[in-house]
C-alpha cells in the first residue's frame, strides 16, 4: 500500500511541474526545435561540406550524420543537467517548492524522485525532437524514434542527477557555474561530439571515455547510424547513474532536512 502512495506522491509532483511546464510550452518548442537545426547548419553543412564522410569503427558515414548524432547526446547532457541544477536550485531555494510540498501528505522521497523524473522527461523529449529531425532530413531511420527512447531516458536521469547534485551542493546560483565550466562543457568538447574519440591522444582517449557523455554518444550512434556497439559503453552509464542518482537524493536531504 505505502509503494501505491509513493507512486501517487511522485506523479503529483510531476503533474505539478507538467502544469506550470504548459504555460511556457511555447517558448520550449521554439528553442528545443532551433538549437539542434542551428548545429546542423554551422557544422553538419558547414564544416560537414569541407570534411565530407568519415570512417568511425571501420563504417564510412557521413560527417552530418556523425554531427547529428553527436548532437543527440549532447542535447541530453545539457537539457538534464541545466534543468535539475539550475531550475532545481531555483525550486529548492527561490521559490522553496520542495519543501513547500514536503509539509503535504507527499514526502521529500517522492518530491525528489518527481523532480527527477520531470527533468528527465524534459530532456527525453528534446532528445526525441532532434531524432525527428534527423529522420526528415535523413540522417537517422524512423526506427530511431522508438530505438533512442529507453537510452535517452536513462542517460537524462542520469545527467539530472548530475544537475541536481550540483543544486543540492552549491551554496548560490553563480556556484554552479564551476561544475558547467570544470566538468560539463569538457564533456562537450572531448566527449566525442564533434569527432570520434580515437582521434584524441590515448591519455585523452581513457578520460574520455571514463566520462558518461562518450558512453552516451557511442550507443546513439550504434541506435541511429549502426555503428558498431562498444560493450563498455553499458557499465559505464550505469555506474555513473547509480552514483549520480543516489548521492543527489541524498545530497538534497543534508540540504533541506535540518
């Protein structure tokens, strides 16, 4: 019976975010449809035109289609992570919301967990909006709308812990800004977004790869252009995500629990 109001207790939460969500739906379809098409103009058709196919894992593929992919992964990292540590900071301690739905029959286990799972579905939907674009401007198969699914969503809980750990550890706003600059934008960069990891030196390469993004855009890229699946790819991301998931919850209860 507790686990049925558990449930009740985390859906309410998120209904609660998806109403307040539906009043700015607007500037959301906007911004999640531009960015992805902006990548695709500056550097699938820009640099994608002085670059034309690459060889990845011994398959040829275009370098758009490498970008786009690239992308996938990239959009998850930074939809998840800027939800939770920002929109979580300014739930948390503008607009004190957690505990405010703490003091209602809903505890902070499940005020948590609705938290996590709105910033995950938040970035799952922008995953799947540059998956549908990829598939009309066929760089990806329409398969690759239902394929990415399951990885997109784990892989954005995954990044909202990582968010929400920052929100739960930052003393202000402005503090977390060290973990977006130190650990986010060089996911961005090294991470093999914009160019196969194997490109980088082999020191590079084992950082690379012991950060969750590489692990994020090699299961993509197997998803939406058949590259070879990269079997460390699977422990990685789950390592990261118990660690991440867990020390957030319990990070947000030192923080609101005196």
């Amino acid at each position: 019976m507790r686990t049925l109001d558990s449930v009740w207790g985390v859906r309410c939460v998120w209904l609660r975010y998806f109403d307040v969500f539906r009043k700015s739906l607007t500037y959301y379809v906007v911004t999640t449809f531009s960015e992805p098409v902006l990548y695709l103009l500056a550097f699938g058709l820009g640099v994608g035109s002085l670059i034309g196919a690459l060889k990845v894992n011994g398959a040829v593929i275009s370098y758009r289609s490498f970008v786009f992919a690239g992308i996938l992964g990239q959009t998850v990292l930074f939809q998840g992570f800027y939800e939770a540590s920002y929109g979580g900071f300014v739930r948390m301690y503008y607009q004190k919301i957690f505990t405010a739905m703490a003091v209602t029959p809903i505890t902070f286990s499940e005020v948590l967990w609705g938290e996590l799972l709105w910033d995950s579905t938040k970035s799952t939907v922008a995953a799947e909006v540059v998956v549908l674009i990829g598939v009309a401007t066929g760089d990806f198969p329409l398969a690759a709308l239902v394929a990415v699914l399951p990885v997109a969503f784990v892989s954005s809980l995954l990044f909202a812990g990582m968010g929400l750990t920052v929100a739960a550890r930052s003393r202000s706003i402005d503090e977390i800004s060290y973990p977006q600059y130190l650990l986010v934008f060089p996911m961005f960069l090294f991470c093999g977004v914009f160019y196969p990891v194997e490109q980088l030196p082999s020191v590079l390469q084992w950082l690379a790869w012991a950060l969750p993004l590489t692990s994020v855009n090699s299961l993509m890229r197997t998803l939406t252009l058949g590259l070879p699946f990269q079997v460390q790819s699977v422990p990685i991301l789950a390592v990261w995500l118990l660690v991440l998931v867990a020390y957030a919850r319990r990070s947000m209860y030192a923080r609101l629990v005196k």
